[in-house]
C-alpha cells in the first residue's frame, strides 16, 4: 500500500476535524469529496503553488509558500468550528431519531410545561384518548382527568408511575399506567412528560384469571366434601322413591306431593355439588333446543316455599313458546339463584317479586324483579365474584350469583342485575337462541329426490342447504361460510361406508357428520354421530340437526375460549 492510499484509509476511517492535502497528490480531490460525503462538518483545505488556480470545490486553499505560525492558528480555529459543528449534527440527529421514535411509539407521550399545559402530542396519545394534536395542545392535562382523580404527583425531578383511569373524547374511560418524569430545566421550573400504557385489557384477562382460580379452588374443597353429602343424599333419594311408592299404594295425594318435593330437592342438591365441584374441571352442558318452561316450572316450586314464609307473593309470567338451548336441571339452579336472593331482597320492601319470560328475535330473556331496597351501582357487579354477599354475616355463602354466571356462560348466555325504575332490582338471564339462518348443511345422496326432499324439510327449518351427488363434487371459496352439519347417504357414486366418512373428513374435519341409510343393519359407522334409518322421521331428524348444529357452536366457542382453569 503506498503511503497516499494508507494516509487515504486512515482519513476515511477516523474523520479529523481538519483535512490538508497537496493539490499535487494524485487523487486528493477524490479524497476530500468522499470525506466531506462522510463527514459534512470536517474543514479542507488544498496546499496550491503560488500563481495556479487548482483548488476543489468546497475546500479552502492556502497558498505556497505559507508563514506556518500563522496556518497553525487557521487550523486551530477550523479544528473547533468543526468540532463545534459536529456536536451541533449529532445532536440534531440524535433530537430527529428521539421525535421518530415518540412519533412511532405505541404508548401516549405528553409533554408537559411547568403549568401543566399539553406542549406535545404524540400519535399514540392520539390513538388512545381519541383527541389529535390541534385539539389536545394548549390544553391543560385535567382535561384527561377524572372529576374525582388526584394523582399527587410531585416535582422532585424523580420518575412516579401510578394506575389510574382517564376519560377519552368520546366520554368513555380507559384504564392507564401513568409515568411521569420531571426534568429541570436551566430557568429552575420543571418540564413533566407522561407516559401512558393502556392496560384495560391487562387487567380484564388478569381479573378473569383471579376469577377462574377462586372458582377452581371451591371446585377442589367441594370435591372434598361431596363424598360425605352424596352419601346420605343417595340415602334420601332412595327414601323419596319408597314414599312415593306407599303413597301410590296408599292413595295419599299428600304424601305423594311430599315424596316429589323430597325428590327434587335431592335432585337441587346433587345438581349443586356437582356443579361447584365442576368449577376445578368444567364440561360442557347437554342443551336441547326446548321451551324455558320446564326448568321455570322447577325452579318456581322449589321457591315458592321459601316465598311463603317470607310473606312474599311470587308472579310469574311466561311467554307461550319461549324456547331456547338449554340444559334445563342447571338453567332451573340459576334461576332459582336469583329468585331466592329476590324474596330475600322483598322481604325487606314491598314483599313482591316477578318472574318474566320474553323471547325476542335472537334470545330469550328471563327476568326476575322485586320491590327490595336495591343495589348500588358498585356492588352490582362485584356480587358475581366467589364469596361476595349483600346479605348480613351467616346469611349467605356468597355463591348463588357466582354458580348463576357460570351456568349461563356455559349456556353461550350472560347474567346481570340492573336498577329497577319503581325500586328495587331486576336479575336478567339471557340465553341466546339457535338462530338456524347461521348455520349451513350439506347433504349428499345420488338419488335426486332423495336429496331435493331431505334438502326442503333442512330449509323449512330456515337452515341454508348446500347439496351434491358426491364429496368430490363439493368445494368452498375462501372466506365462505362452512357447513355446521354433513348429511349424507351411507354410499355415493364416489366412495361409500367408512371410506366416504374419510372423505367428507378430509374436506370439513370440524362438522358434525350425520348419515341416512337404507340398511336396516348399519346402525353405526366411527366417526359418524348419529346414523338414521330410511325413511326418517322428519321431527326427529329435525331436532338431532338443531342439536348437532348446538354442538358446533358449542366446540367453536370452545376453541375461540381462553385457556383458562
């Protein structure tokens, strides 16, 4: 390497402040062009004999011969200016590569002055309290603050992180985690910057988590107990069904009556050990698509003692034909839930409660009313939580609306109290209804009649029907809706018995599979859910397809579940 093409490295990897070259070396315009590309801020200057007019552009030139006392304080003086210009260049770049980065930043970064005036806004401020910049700059920070919120931050130059809940444009509020910084400022006043994570979602999950493990936890000491009540439980039962036996043989209407009762309230008590004890392992519950009545007219016998002693009078009204999915025994317990906590609430108000029915286009909704003194907006969701009771010490356990909740989620429903207008309160149960429209069914059978029939009673019903002579006739676009079900004939033109159930497989792995078949003989196939005989029973068929579409919707909200205990 010679030695221009060392000093032309050396310059290149370190970058001097001050850069002089001979006009006389070859290359040394190259060399400053780059250095300047590289460094904008470095001096150059060209060594150029008296009387020539090389020079390079950007660069200064000292002529030869030159008084070297008086280069060296030229030099000095470049050496600072580019140092100076130096700094001023990174600190720029550094400022620009800050403000992309606040500017990108997902959190809410405000910029506060000493009076507490919004003097920045980033887009993720935007994003989370919906306001944009024009709006939010100038602006005093307590326009994001609750009427009721005093934060206490201090001015002591040290970082504070709080959670607390702001107000967005639209009057909604958010849950926040809230850092403040205040950083001194030369004048001694203090500018303050905010940052705010959005943690609602956070904290929802984490309150659902804490949820879950209360419940698993009386699942497992329920599991404890539950030997010591069934047995004296099975004991009852046994009793309840010699009695009803005496009476039959006796005549005894009331002893009859009794023997039901005992019946019942043997069948509440196994239901409900068995339904804390599911807390620690859950399944799913058998929904039939029935009238709500049933487990109303359970639930409603078993109170109206309780509504007797208390002096309460018990209403009910129940829309003719309200049916949804349901697993009546459980629905019963949640309803009796609520109309328990109802009579006690009226015992203490105008000693009236009212059940109602009403079905509405998508849902059915049984709400429960009395005339008590009510519930405070805090405490009307806090009382779903395990152990969290209204009622005075040793009168309550704390679980009826926690077991109520449950049992609706698991019916795809929800359960909540709302304010009553005349007083008192209102418990609603919603269930949702199987809306047949959402579910599509294919049916596959070579015989054409067989398919156009099979397919009319499915659209009767209001299912969407799609229909073919094979498996391999059948395909879907992307995006398009999925069949629920799969009816088909035991064999087709493209394969038949446990081949054809591979095949359908291949194409819909999730949907339920139901099989018509001519052959008296062939009363199952694996992997098949139900296989029906030819020809079928129109009502029958109709019900197992309202009951296998429940257990997709069951499955999808199955898989769609958080992964909790």
């Amino acid at each position: 390497m010679s030695a221009f093409e060392s000093a032309y490295a050396t310059v290149l990897a370190k970058q001097p402040r001050v850069i002089v070259v001979d006009a006389a070396v070859p290359g040394h315009d190259d060399l400053i062009a780059e250095a300047k590309r590289r460094a904008p801020w470095v001096r150059t200057h060209v060594l150029v004999d008296a009387g020539e007019s090389r020079g390079v552009s950007g660069a200064s030139t000292i002529l030869k011969p030159f008084d070297a006392s008086e280069v060296a304080e030229r030099l000095g003086r470049d050496a600072e200016l580019a140092e100076l210009e130096r700094g001023q260049q990174n600190q720029k770049a550094r400022a620009e590569g800050l403000s992309r980065l606040v500017e990108e930043c997902l959190e809410a970064i405000v910029g506060l002055d000493a009076e507490g005036l919004v003097r920045s806004w980033n887009p993720g401020a935007e994003s989370l309290y919906g306001y944009s910049t024009q709006e939010a700059i100038g602006r005093h920070i307590d326009f994001l603050r609750l009427d009721h919120e005093d934060h206490g931050f201090s001015n002591d130059g040290k970082r504070q992180m709080i959670e607390t809940t702001r107000r967005r444009k639209d009057g909604s509020e958010v849950l926040v985690l809230l850092s403040r910084t205040s950083l001194r400022e030369t004048a001694g006043a203090f500018r303050s910057v905010e940052v705010s994570l959005d943690i609602t979602e956070r904290r929802k999950l984490e309150r659902e988590l804490e949820h879950s493990e209360r419940l698993a936890a009386i699942g497992r000491i329920a599991a404890g107990m539950a030997h010591e009540i069934n047995n004296p439980l099975s004991v009852i039962q046994s009793c309840s069904v010699y009695f009803a036996e005496a009476a039959a043989r006796f005549g005894d209407p009331e002893l009859a009556e009794s023997a039901a009762d005992m019946e019942i309230a043997a069948e509440r008590i196994r239901s409900f050990v068995q339904h804390v004890c599911g807390f620690s392992r859950r399944g799913r519950p058998q929904l039939t698509d029935t009238p709500v009545q049933t487990a109303i007219e359970v639930a409603t016998r078993m109170a109206r003692p309780r509504a007797l002693d208390a002096g309460v009078t018990l209403d009910v009204s129940i829309e003719e034909g309200a049916s949804a999915p349901n697993d009546s025994p459980r629905l019963a317990q949640a309803i009796l839930n609520v109309l328990s906590n109802a009579i006690d609430a009226a015992r203490a108000g105008g000693k009236h409660v009212w059940l109602s029915v009403v079905s509405e286009e998508r849902q059915v909704k049984i709400c429960v009313d009395d005339d008590g003194l009510g519930i405070a907006d805090a405490l009307r969701e806090r009382v779903f939580e395990p152990f969290a009771t209204t009622k005075p010490y040793g009168q309550g356990t704390g679980l009826g609306l926690a077991i109520t909740r449950q049992i609706m989620q698991d019916h795809r429903g929800s359960a909540q109290l709302v304010p009553r207008a005349a007083g008192g309160a209102r418990a609603e149960l919603i269930l949702p209804k199987l809306v047949t429209s959402a579910h599509s069914i294919l049916v596959l059978d070579s015989d054409p009649a067989v398919r156009r029939a099979v397919s009319h009673d499915f659209r009767r019903e209001g299912f969407h029907v799609i229909s073919a002579d094979a498996v391999e006739a059948v395909s879907f676009n992307e995006g398009e809706r999925l069949p629920s079900l799969v009816v088909s004939e035991v064999r087709l033109r493209d394969a038949e018995g446990i081949e054809l159930v591979e095949r359908i497989r291949e194409v819909l792995p999730r949907a339920c599979l139901l099989i018509l078949t001519g052959d008296p003989a062939r009363n199952s196939l694996p992997g098949v859910t139900r296989v029906f005989g030819k020809p079928w029973n129109r009502e029958q068929l109709m019900s197992t397809a309202r009951r296998l579409c429940l257990e997709a919707e069951a499955q999808e909200q199955a898989s769609l579940r958080p992964l909790l205990p």
